[in-house]
C-alpha cells in the first residue's frame, strides 16, 4: 500500500494523481467495509470533487501544504462542517446544525487533504473496543471474527485496509493505541494539547487526538498536518515551529531506552511477551543502551476509573437514559455517578504523583518500552475477553492508560504475528513534549523491520 508521504512526492513529481489515490480508496471500501463495518458515513462524490482541485493544484505547483491529495477518514468522534457527529449514540440527533470543525479536522482541510468520510466509534468512545446500537461493530483486518480494538476502531481497521492513507481518531485510555496494536498499525497519542480538542471532552484531560497510520513517517506527517493553536482550546500547545519529519531518521545508537516486560503488575499472554522481547533486542542491536527496568508505580486502575466513569456520568446527564443505551455506558456512568468531588480530587492526586514519577524517571531514560496490550484481538462483540474477572476494558489494557493520566506521548508499531496470524504491538512512551524523540524512535525499529509492510489478505466480497 501506498503511503501519505510517498503519494505526496509523486504528486509533487507528477507520476501519482490525487484523483487516482482517492478513487483506490473509494474502491477498498466498496471492496472490503460491508465485512469490517469501518466507515458510517462515505462521501464518494464530494471525496473526487476534492481530488480533482487537488490534483489541479499541484500541476500548477501550487498545493495547499503536505496533506494536500491524501484520502483521508475521520473517527465519528470528531466534528466535521455539514455532516453528524453521532458519536455511535442514539441520543444525538443528525439534523444538526453542523456548522464547526473540530481543529484537527480544520487543519486537514487548510492542507488539501481529501476526506473520504466517517469512521466507527463505540457510543461516546467509551470503551476498548468498537461495536454500538448505532452502527454494529467493526472487525479486524485480518480476522472479521474479531474486535478490531476501539474507540477508534474504525480508523485502524480503514487504515489497515487501504480504506484511505490515514485517518484522525481520539484516544482517552488507549483509543488510538489499542486498535492500532490490534490491527497491525501504527497510532500515535501524542502529548496532551498538542493537538487541539474543541468541543471539549466530558472525559476532561484525558482525552487526546492523535494520528493513525501505516507508518510512523505518516504519523509523524500527519502530526506535522493537524498540529497548531487553537483559541477554542483552553489547553492548547503553541504551533510548533518544528517538523516532526526533521531528525526522524536519526536512530537510536546511544539513546537511553528503559524496557519493562509487565510495568510491575501485568500478566502477558507468552507469545506477545516474547515478540516484544524480540523487538527490543533490536533496538538494542541498533545502538540502543537498553535497561529492563519498571518505572516503579502500582496499576492506577482504581483513580482511572474514578475519572473515565466520572467522565461517562458526564455524558449521559443531559439525556433520558433507556434501553438504546450500551448497558455497559449506563453501567459504569451509574458507578460514577456516585462518586463524590473528593473521591475525584483522590483520583487526580494519584495522577498527579504519577506524573511526578514519570517526569523524574525521564531523567534517567529517555523512553520507556512495553507491550502495547498484553493479549491479541477476541472475538468481536465482546468488551473483554472470554475468561475475564472484571466486565471493565480498563482491566485488559494496562499499558495504554496510565499515559493518558500522565499525558506523554505514546507510539504503538506493529512487532509481530501470532501463530494465529494476529498482529502484537509495541508500545513507546516518551517524556512529556518529548514527540519528536518517541517518534524517531519508532521509525528505527520500522527501518530495521518488516512487520508494518505486512497487509492482510481479506477476499473482497
């Protein structure tokens, strides 16, 4: 597959055509989404009434900036000028009006980029896994018969398709990380208010956006793309005056790097465990002083769900709750419907000496690697796995959200295959702005590795 880079240099040169990539797309999910269930809004006409502008701009040399040509999807989360944002809910209603873009959607637009449509989400992104009343659930590239992760499980599974170069998701406890890992992808959360959020969350500063692709010279392209100040953005980041392209390719000889199999408390499935050891050997062979080492805190889990369930009590308080509601939503907003103002001051201390931890474990190591999940993809429609204690996402994705407590970077980038065929991921984790360095070193391990080049073989049907 193609990439987002590569189709812009052949733009550039004028051997690939904007149109030609955009009907590619247009024809995998013809091809291929009536199996996986990524997309739940697709605008064909407007989709190639876009590429031809674009493609009319670089013949005469004048594109409106990197992403200009390149098919786009956006996670049904996100707000888009004249078509719903229904977030995967019933409660929400399509006519509207739909008059604003979220920023990093009007950040797609200002460069050129051609957006395909919508992407599926779980009703409000609460959970690790993709599947709503709404729209049904959304399968994996490589196995329909299994989740494809969530929230943002529409953006992987289009991504990992062909179903458009890259997609824009949102990530709150994991969102673009636990289905990138799922799909053999590559997903980036990056430090909080880097990208800019408007509406804002009811799941508060947790909640990030962040870029999903194939590749981490993508990712590192479309941060470069929906990155900039937002005045609708409390939280903002000032525009970087930097790409994330430059010094991408520096590797990682010399570079402190701080390997943790389990964070201290995790039980892994062998086979992820074992292709994350493998991963790490090589950025050792790389030049990398590699150390296994825990960072050294308990799971967070109890002052994470303080938050998240906080958060979905949030949601729901405007509507009538009934049965067209995800039970597992009403269940965990009834929870934390019940928490009291210091039980979430309780929550947000842990966060905060979480943070502290991290920021002082940064000192020492410039990045942090452990598995991105520590099992593989099951069957879709469930939101754990078969055998789990706890009816909780929260309980099967312990390496994605402590670093949405903390608001680190994060990068997922596919490390291997079961012998079942099913995609692993390796998670790296960088010190608070530290963007550019987690991303570089995500792009050695890439260099140096095939497995993102691997595509799955779904028959069209």
């Amino acid at each position: 597959m193609t990439q987002a880079t590569e189709l812009v240099e052949g733009y550039r040169a004028g051997t690939l055509s904007p149109v030609e990539a955009t009907q590619a797309a247009l024809d995998a999910i013809e091809r291929y989404d009536g199996q996986v269930n990524a997309f739940v809004l697709v605008d064909a006409e407007g989709a190639l009434a876009a590429a031809k502008e674009s493609e009319a701009r670089w013949r005469a040399g004048r594109p409106l900036g990197p992403g200009d040509g390149v098919p786009t999807s956006v996670k049904d989360a996100l707000w888009t000028i004249g078509w719903p944002t229904m977030r995967g809910s019933t409660m929400i209603d399509p006519a509207g009006p739909w008059d604003e873009d979220a920023p990093s959607v009007a950040r797609l637009r200002e460069t050129g980029a051609v957006i395909l449509g919508k992407t599926t989400t779980p009703e409000y992104s609460w959970k690790g896994v993709t599947d709503s009343f709404t729209y049904g659930a959304t399968g994996n590239p490589w196995d329909p018969t299994k989740t494809s992760g969530g929230s943002s499980g529409g953006s992987a599974t289009a991504v990992g398709l062909g179903m458009g170069v890259w997609s824009l998701g949102t990530d709150g406890g994991g969102s673009v990380r636990i289905p990138a890992a799922f799909t053999g992808t590559v997903a980036l959360k990056p430090t909080y208010g880097l990208i800019p959020l408007f509406p804002p969350s009811a799941f508060g500063t947790l909640s990030h956006a962040g870029p999903m692709t194939r590749t981490v010279r993508d990712a590192a392209a479309l941060l470069d793309v929906v990155t900039g100040f937002d005045p609708r953005d409390w939280s903002a980041m000032p525009t970087p005056t930097k790409s994330f392209l430059d010094g991408l390719d520096d590797g990682v000889a010399g570079l402190r790097i701080a390997f943790s199999a389990d964070l201290g408390f995790v039980e892994n499935d062998p086979e992820v465990e074992s292709l994350v050891r493998a991963a790490v050997d090589v950025l050792a062979g790389l030049g990398a002083e590699v150390t296994e080492v825990d960072p050294g805190f308990a799971d967070p889990i109890d002052a994470f769900n303080v938050l998240w369930w906080s958060g979905a009590a949030k949601v729901l308080s405007g509507y009538i709750v009934d049965n067209r509601v995800d039970p597992g939503l009403r269940r965990v907003a009834e929870l934390g419907a019940a928490y009291t103002a210091s039980d979430f001051l309780d929550a947000t201390a842990v966060r905060m000496e979480l943070g502290t931890l991290m920021g002082r474990f940064h000192q020492q190591y410039d990045v942090l690697v452990t598995p991105t999940l520590p099992i593989t993809a099951f069957p879709l429609g469930q939101d754990v796995p078969d055998g789990s204690a706890s009816p909780d996402w929260t309980d099967w994705t312990p390496y994605t959200y402590p670093f949405n407590l903390t608001q680190q970077p994060a990068l997922t980038v596919p490390c291997g295959f079961t012998a079942a065929g099913l995609p692993v991921g390796l998670q790296i984790v960088g010190n608070r702005h530290a963007d550019a360095l987690t991303l570089q070193v995500g792009q050695a391990y890439q260099d140096a590795t095939e497995w993102h080049r691997r595509t799955p073989t779904l028959e069209a049907r």
